[in-house]
C-alpha cells in the first residue's frame, strides 16, 4: 500500500464501520500531537486552531500532564471513587472550590463529561429547590444526552430526529447587545406571564460566552438581570463553564470577569481544557445546594477518573506557572487586530469579537444575510493549507479559534498567516 492510499483507506474502512450520525470534519487521520503541532497518518503537519473543540488549552502532550499521567497509571487506574476514594480527587475538589469564582463555601463534585455535569447541575438544582422548570438561551450547547439537548437551543443537527424532547425546558433570546437583551426580557416576562411560575423555575444556565452559538459574549448589563431575576425568584443561577473556563477568557473562568464586578452563579460547570484532554468535567457550587441530593444521588462509575484527575491537577499548575489565561489574552487580542485589519480587504467580515482568546469572526453578505458558503471556503483553504479551524454559529458563519494557549509564537505566526491567505482567497472566490 502507497503512502498516498493510507487516509483515503481508512476513511472506506470508517464509513463502513462507523455510523454518518458522528460527523466528522477532516479526510485525514492523525498519527501524532505536540503542542500546537499535528500530523496525520501520512506525515501531513497542521497546526491545530481546534483543539479537539476547546479542550486542548495546554497544548497537545503538555510535558507535566503526559508525567503526571504517567505517574497515576504507574499507581492505580480505577477503583470507582465511589466504592474506593482516593486523595486525589479530594484535593482537586479544594483547588476547583478555591479558585472558581466567589469566597463563599463551595463543594465540587466530579463527572466525566461536559453533558454529564450539565445534568447533574441540574438534578442538584431540582434537589435543592424541589421545583423542575429550566431555562436556557437560543442558542446555547449544553450537551448530546437527551436532557442536556434539550437545554441545548439550536434544533439542526443536535435536535433533528430525537424528540420528544424533556419537558418543563424554556428557551429565551441570548442576550449579547442592547437588542437580544431587551428581547431576553420581553421573552422572560411573557414565560412567567404564559408559561410557568417563577416559583416552578429550579435553575436558569446560561454560557457567559456562547461556543457553538458562535462566541457571543453575554452582556454585563444582562448578566447582572440574570442574577437579580435567580435571586428575586430563588432561581438557581449555574454557569456552563465547558468550553469557556480553564483560560480561555483571559481569566481561569469567565465568570471572573463578572465576579469582579459583584455577580456570582450559584453553579458552575467544568471541563474539556480541565484535563487537558482526559475525560473529567465538574460541578461546583455553594456547599448548601451542592449537598441537597441524597447519598447515591450524584457519581458515575467513571466519574472522576483518578487519571483524568492528575491530568487536571497538571493543568491548574501549568496554568499558574505559565500564566497561561494572560497569556491567552494576548493572544487573542493580537488575533481579532489582525482580522480587523483585514475588515477593509475582506468585507465579509460582519463581526469580530469573543472575550480573551475565545475569538470568533462572522461573515455575511452585502444585504446582510449569513454567508455560510464564505465560512466554509476559508475553512477548506485553510485545512488544505495546514491550517484546522472550527466552524460554528446558528447559521454555520462564523469561525472560532481555539489554538492552544501555549502555542509558540512563530507557530501563531504561520497560522496567522495562512488564515490571511484563505480569507483573501475566500474574497477572489466569491467575485
């Protein structure tokens, strides 16, 4: 077998084996990782503006996660903390209480998927407010598992086929500039007058900053409505922290940018960067509501997996030491300057925004509709230049960028560069 045979091998042997339902976005298989690097089966180099859809904050194979790893798998594996505990996740339980957001007394526990945590947060809202109704953003990802799609509010592709969906579930407009949020709170006021009771609602969960929605960043003035709406109505105010915490914002969460102006949720979710690629999110929140289910009520068998766990207590060091969330803003500063300085050359740019390095760009047509089909051409020009970006957006306009915030700087460079030349050739395409 030809070198040049081995992708297009594979990729018969994974439709014949694997069902369309997991779309997949690259023709191409990886064979190694380092850093911000990737290369595939047949020795293609790519930088990685992905990371396995935010999860890689540290870089593929961080040297202190891959000897952190190394070191619990040379001790034990699993025992199901439930069954048999161990240090380790009472220790990470301490750091994650210290340094999520607020002084006030926190608990965490651990799950192992971002979906996983959502529902659970949740279960813990309901077990503390003994009501059952939710609401959620359009808009918003909040999971695959039929309660957390059901959250999640946009129908195509995560909806389509699966309903009925959960009960007791109610979307309003994400507020993210003076006109969603004044729609937010019309759509608020006619829930409670149409719909349900404030006082059947347990908890409203919310992204501070949108992920496939298209990094839409909630507005200050509306993120203090949500808390004083949780507080008026003794709502449960949680925080989806899965692709927006762990440095992404320019701070280890983004509800530190809010908390430092006196807003606090009562519940926050994390995950995907936390373990730098192993399978752990968390929820953690104040002790009194995060001790409202029974016994038996929270866990999973591989709920907080003791190597996923010293993955994580790699990260938060790594973090601190590197300075990684400052570093992350810079970054990301340094990005949306290039893209608007592209603007005058690229008119299909409409937006370019985020919080941090969580930077998205959205392109439309001259009349103003969503240009999907720009979207994707700068994508495929990129990825066939070495390049792998992520699409997102309730139209599939927008690109997110989610490079590594350890990338070395010559590496940022190279990727800047290529993305200069898919959007000017996106721009030739399109004339």
């Amino acid at each position: 077998m030809n070198s040049q045979s081995k992708n297009e091998s594979l990729l018969v042997r994974q439709a014949a084996a694997t069902p369309r339902g997991v779309g997949v976005m690259a023709p191409f298989f990886v064979d190694r990782a380092e850093n911000a690097e990737l290369w595939d089966i047949q020795g293609q180099r790519y930088l990685d503006f992905a990371g396995g859809i935010a999860v890689l904050n540290t870089g593929h194979r961080h040297p202190q996660v891959v000897a952190a790893v190394q070191a619990q798998l040379a001790r034990f594996t699993h025992t199901c903390y439930q069954v048999i505990p161990y240090e380790s996740y009472v220790a990470l339980a301490e750091k994650l209480n210290t340094l999520t957001p607020g002084s006030h007394a926190k608990k965490t526990a651990f799950f192992s998927t971002g979906a996983e945590a959502v529902e659970n947060a949740i279960k813990i809202a309901r077990a503390a407010t003994g009501r059952s109704g939710v609401i959620a953003f359009g808009g918003a990802f909040h999971g695959r598992s039929l309660y957390a799609v059901g959250l999640t509010g946009k129908v195509a592709p995560y909806k389509t086929a699966f309903g009925p969906m959960p009960a007791e579930i109610f979307h309003v407009p994400f507020p993210s500039d003076e006109a969603s949020f004044k729609q937010a709170r019309e759509a608020v006021a006619r829930l409670f007058k149409y719909d349900i009771e404030p006082s059947r609602i347990a908890a409203l969960i919310f992204e501070p900053v949108q992920g496939e929605g298209g990094f839409h960043v909630m507005l200050e003035e509306a993120m203090q409505w949500v808390r004083t709406l949780c507080t008026e109505h003794g709502i449960v105010m949680v925080a989806d922290e899965v692709q927006s915490g762990f440095g992404r914002t320019g701070r280890l969460f983004a509800m530190a940018h809010h908390h430092e102006r006196g807003i606090t949720a009562d519940l926050l979710i994390s995950a995907k960067s936390m373990a730098a690629g192993l399978n752990l999110s968390a929820v953690t929140g104040h002790a009194k509501l995060m001790d409202a289910p029974a016994p038996g009520g929270l866990g999973g068998t591989y709920a907080g997996n003791p190597l996923a766990i010293a993955a994580a207590h790699a990260v938060i060091d790594i973090m601190q030491n590197e300075q990684l969330p400052t570093r992350g803003q810079l970054l990301g500063d340094q990005l949306q300057a290039h893209l608007r300085a592209l603007q005058p050359r690229v008119p299909a740019i409409a937006q370019v925004r985020g919080l941090g390095a969580m930077v998205a760009a959205e392109f439309r047509h001259p009349d103003g509709t969503p240009n999907a089909a720009f979207t994707k051409a700068v994508q495929a020009y990129a990825l066939s230049h070495g390049l792998i970006l992520l699409t997102c957006g309730m139209d599939a306009n927008v690109l997110r960028f989610l490079f590594p915030l350890t990338i070395a700087h010559a590496h940022f460079q190279e990727a800047l560069g290529i993305l200069e030349a898919a959007l000017l050739n996106a721009v030739t395409v399109a004339a």
